[in-house]
C-alpha cells in the first residue's frame, strides 16, 4: 500500500473512526479540524515509527511534518530518502555500478 | 496635597484591560501564528465586540458562549463579552454536538461565537434546541449558514467603549467543569472573584509587564484563561498556541519569543522530559515553570530543573471552584519535593475530619477553602451547590469543600492524599465516569459498563472502561471507542476498553469496580 493510504486508513480508523474516506481532505490540519490533540500527535509519531521504522526526532515535531495527511505523506518520503543516503557507502556504490 | 490616588479603583475584570491599554498602547498583547495584537487594538476590537454584541440584543447578565479555538479573536471575545455586562462562557473545541448542545441549553446563551471549523458540531447542536442563540462566526462563513460573520459584525459597531452597568458582585463567567454526578456544572464566578483570584496569582508568581507568558492550554480551562488575564492586568505579552502537539515548534517559539512563564500540567512536562531524553533539551530564558491540575511528580521536580536552569518551579493546586487553592514556595521545592505548599495570598485552607474539627499534622483531613475566590455555586444547581458550599466561621460566610484528602507537615504545608469521589484526572482534566459510563450505556447491545482511571506514564491516569454486552450484540473495541469519539471530547474516550462476560458484583449487587481495579493492577 501506498504511504498516502496507509496514513489515510490511520487517521479515519484511530482518529475519526470512520470508513467514509471523504471525512478527511488531504490537506485538513489536524489540529484545526479538532482530529487530534497534543497526546493524538504523540500517537501518530508512534505510529510512524513502527510502521516505516524510522525514528522521528525531537526537533521534528513540527506542524509542517505532521499536521495534514499531504505533510506527513512528504516527511515520509524525506525521511526514507534521508534513510537511502545512509546507506553504507559500498552498498551505494555497488547499486551505482549495477544501475 | 491631594489624596494621591487619582486613579480609578478596578472594579471589573474588564478594567485592567482598559488600565494596560492606556498604560502600554502599543505593546504587544497577544501573539498567535503569525497574528501580533497591541493592547490597543485588543482594546478596540474588545469594545467593536461588546458594541456588536449589545445591538444584536446582549444584555447585562446575559450568557456569550465562546467556542473557539485559542486565538486573539478569542480573547476579544472574552473582554468584548465582559465589557457588553454579559458572563462567557468558554467551551473547550473539542467539545462535541450533545454537550455542546447541553451547555447552550442550561447556560440559556443569547449569543454563540464559533470557529468556522468547528461548524460541523455547531449545526447538529443547535437542531436540538429550542430556542437557539444568535451564531457569529470566526472565519469565513458558509453559504447557506444562518449566521454573521465576525469581521462583518465588527465592521459596523462603534467604537465608543459602552457604559458600564455591572458591579463587582455580578457573574463574570460561567466555567463548565465534569463532576462525580452526571452533567456538567457551570461553576459561576463573578467579576470580585475572579479579579480577586487574579490579583493573588499575579502577587506571588510576580508577574510583570516584562514577563512573555506562553499558553498552550485551552483557554476553556480556567488555568488557560487566567494566563490570558495576568498578562492583561499586567500588560505581559501572551503567546497562544492551540496546543503543545507540536513540541517542536513550542520549543522554538520559547527561544524565539523568549518565553519567561511556561505553565502547564503534568502531560505537558511527561511529554517534555520525554523530548528531553532524546535529544536534551534547555530554556535559559524561562524564569517560572508553574503546574496545576494535577499533582506533578517529585521525580519530575529536579529533571525540569535541568531544561529550565533558570527558572523557579511552582508546585500548585488547585480547582475550578475557587481557581487556585495553593503553592509551595519555590524555595522550598528540594525540602518539600512532594508538598503543594500553602494558601495562596489573602486566603486560608482548613483541614477538618469528619466532624469538622481541625486534623493534627500528618493526619489526613478534608481541605476547606476560605477567601473571595470562591465561587458563588453552580448555576441552577442549588443541591449540588450545597454539597460544595458549606457555612464558614463567619456568619454567612460560605467556604468550598473541596472533598480532597490531604495531609498537612508541621509547617502547614499541605500534601494530596486522595479524593473523596471517584473522578479521574487525565491530561490534567477532570472526566466524571458517570458521564462517560452514561454514554456507554446508551449504545445498544451494552449491558453492563463501569469505567475506571488506571495508572499512565503520560497521561497521569487513562480512561479504562469494563464492558459486558446484551447477547448477539455486535460490538467490538473499536465500534465502542467511536461511538463514544463522537460524543465525548478527546480526553473523555476509554483508552483502553475490556470486554467481559459479565463484571463482578459487591454484596449489594453494584459492580465491584474495587475487584476490578485490583484484577487490572495484576
């Protein structure tokens, strides 16, 4: 499943409990829509963590990364590319020379 | 020589707004998102509201119900109500279509001010009433939607600051609060107690016109509300903040506004000293951490002392019915890590047993409050008034049970013990199990339900509800946990729901939530 589904079927079932995927627009603040409180944005950054397995730092808990589906969508493909450039060097190397 | 106290007494709430706005017109007030208000805009825009107000038929003692979110347009609406001779009543945002519903309904609100997101609650909330109040709205308004929007209502009132016809003793506002016994109560405070409460908490936490108070606590909660009234009465800037659910960005505006008051509730500081064990965490600039609501952990006292080095850490107490109860001085904090101090300024605590006689140190005893800020009881609630409002050593004089267990040391500094009813702090809020448990029952296929508060990390206490269902019921953890989301405000829903067969019954046939505390400690 697509990363955006994934967070879509999150926030309808844990925050808004609903089916109905019309409940929500991509670009909804959380915050402002009343969805979550401050303990809910915990929750997400959990759930972030055990479901792509990146760890969501302190600094990054930040309303541009987490507060709407499109913002969460986009910090998860940063953190996944920030991930790839981790790779151990000859792991990369070795994908370059295949590529 | 002439008397030297030219000056006005204040008398209403309202009058340190218009004191600071003459004093400091152009110092910034309020700071919210990218908004940065002046005391003398927020002066104006108060006046414009409470002229807006009166022509759409407010009169004095009427109710201004306040459902937004924490925004300057807010506090306009608390002072804008104020100066109209009405109360407000604040409702927390998250407050969902029933309550909603129910706190329109008993406070009897003339006008209802909403945050245009919020509207979705609004609509199905006003379909029950009878008579419904006049809806203005912050932001845009949709078509179709029988309402006025803010900006329009502003537009067209004056600007000359109304008459005053309200004295000291009239209500100022009504704050709704959870307890043991079903509904809420709306707990009446009027302009004397309130500014009472007020001029008490600004003596002893010092606060000034230099001080930047951050809020990241509703200002429906009256502990979120009075950061919004210290700042005004001493003409501080205040930084509101929806909440802290973003920390990151809480974090960067304390450094970037150089916050010097950060006050929150034990969530708050567990979600910071968390934060803080991943990448440490320091706020030179604050000089006061304050805590109330619930009873902050000793273990806590010396970690916040670490990400506040500067700044001195009030351990407090205290309860909508009066505001604030106590302190411990912050000089105390390392030998009495556990105490929440003493009486606050111009007021005393009693510790009486059973037979309403004073307890000797160390022995637990019910806390009695005594002082102007009490409140004057719940509106229209005359018995549940009395069991909170019993008759004081001077004639006539009413003092609050607050039906809490303490102990108090030799010095009289006062330590929680317990309550005496069966609320849950979670958050810092207070949750009334009859009220959640009244919305479990009324899901069909639910037989029997009690709800309990287990110990949390974060949370202090977490909503746990004990179910067992009618036969052939199709219900499971999550269809109960949305039906009661859709209901009950966030910190009100069962965190964690068990299903059983059939719950265990006392002697008296009542469910032994006692056996069932202990099955889930195991």
């Amino acid at each position: 499943m697509e990363p955006r589904q994934i967070i879509r079927n999150y926030i309808l079932e844990n925050f808004l409990f609903v089916d109905d995927p019309s409940a929500i627009a991509d670009d909804d603040s959380f915050l402002e829509k009343g969805i979550i409180d401050s303990v809910g944005a915990l929750e997400i950054t959990v759930f972030l963590e055990q479901c792509f397995g990146f760890s969501v730092k302190e600094e990054e808990m930040l309303p541009s990364n987490l507060d709407s589906v499109n913002n969460l969508v986009a910090f998860i493909a940063k953190k996944q590319k920030g991930a790839e450039r981790a790779l151990p060097i000859s792991t990369t190397t070795a994908a370059l020379v295949a590529g | 020589m002439p008397y030297p106290s030219a000056q006005r007494p204040l008398r209403l709430l309202q009058d340190s707004l218009q004191r600071t706005a003459q004093t400091f017109p152009d110092k910034i007030a309020i700071i919210s998102g990218v908004d940065r208000i002046s005391y003398g805009q927020l002066w104006q825009r108060s006046v414009q509201m409470a002229n807006a107000l009166k022509s759409r038929g407010v009169r004095r003692g009427d109710r201004v119900a306040i459902y937004l979110d924490n925004t300057w347009q807010c506090a306009v609406s608390v002072f804008g109500s104020l100066l109209a001779d009405a109360a407000f009543v604040l409702i927390n945002p998250q407050t969902k279509s029933d309550k909603l519903a129910y706190i329109l309904s008993d406070s009897a609100a003339r006008v209802l001010i909403a945050e245009s997101a919020l509207l979705r609650c609004v609509q199905p909330a006003l379909a029950q009433l009878e008579s419904t109040p006049y809806l203005l709205v912050a932001g845009p308004v949709p078509a179709g939607t029988q309402a006025e929007s803010l900006k329009t209502a502003w537009a067209s009132a004056s600007d000359t600051p109304p008459q005053p016809a309200n004295i000291a003793l009239d209500l100022a506002s009504l704050i709704y609060t959870s307890g043991s016994t079903g509904d809420p109560k709306g707990v009446m405070h009027t302009h004397q107690s309130m500014r009472f409460a007020l001029e008490s908490l600004v003596e002893y936490l010092e606060i000034t016109y230099q001080d930047r108070i951050i809020c990241v606590l509703p200002l429906s909660f009256d502990y979120g509300l009075y950061q919004l009234l210290m700042a005004v009465h001493t003409g501080a800037a205040l930084v509101i903040e929806r909440s802290f659910a973003y920390s990151a960005q809480i974090f960067n505006l304390l450094e970037s506004e150089k916050i010097t008051v950060f006050p929150g509730v034990p969530t708050v500081y567990a979600m910071l000293l968390a934060g803080d064990e991943k990448s440490p965490l320091r706020f030179p600039h604050v000089r006061k951490v304050t805590n109330t609501a619930a009873a902050l952990p000793a273990s806590f006292n010396q970690r916040l002392q670490k990400i506040f080095p500067n700044a001195a850490l009030y351990r407090m107490y205290g309860l909508t019915e009066c505001k604030r109860v106590c302190y411990l001085d912050p000089t105390l904090i390392d030998q009495k890590p556990e105490s929440v101090g003493k009486a606050i300024p111009g007021t005393e605590t009693l510790l009486l047993n059973d037979q309403g006689l004073p307890v000797a140190p160390g022995e637990p005893g019910k806390l009695y409050v005594r002082g102007p800020h009490v409140m004057l009881g719940y509106w229209q609630q005359p018995d549940k008034t009395d069991h909170m409002l019993h008759p004081g050593p001077t004639l006539g004089e009413k003092m609050l049970c607050t039906q809490d267990y303490f102990t108090a040391d030799e010095d009289g500094c006062l330590y929680f013990v317990g309550r005496s009813d069966n609320i849950i702090k979670s958050r810092g809020e207070k949750v009334s199990p009859t009220e959640v448990e009244a919305v479990l029952y009324s899901l069909p296929g639910v037989r029997e339900a009690t709800v309990l508060g287990v110990p949390d990390a974060i949370l202090g206490q977490a909503i746990q509800a004990i179910i067992s269902l009618t036969e052939g019921a199709d219900l499971d953890e999550t269809k109960i946990r949305k039906f009661c989301a859709q209901r009950l405000e966030n910190h009100m829903v069962p965190s964690h729901i068990l299903l059983m067969p059939d719950l265990p019954k006392s002697a008296n046939g009542k469910i032994d939530n006692k056996a069932l505390a202990a099955m889930l400690a195991n």
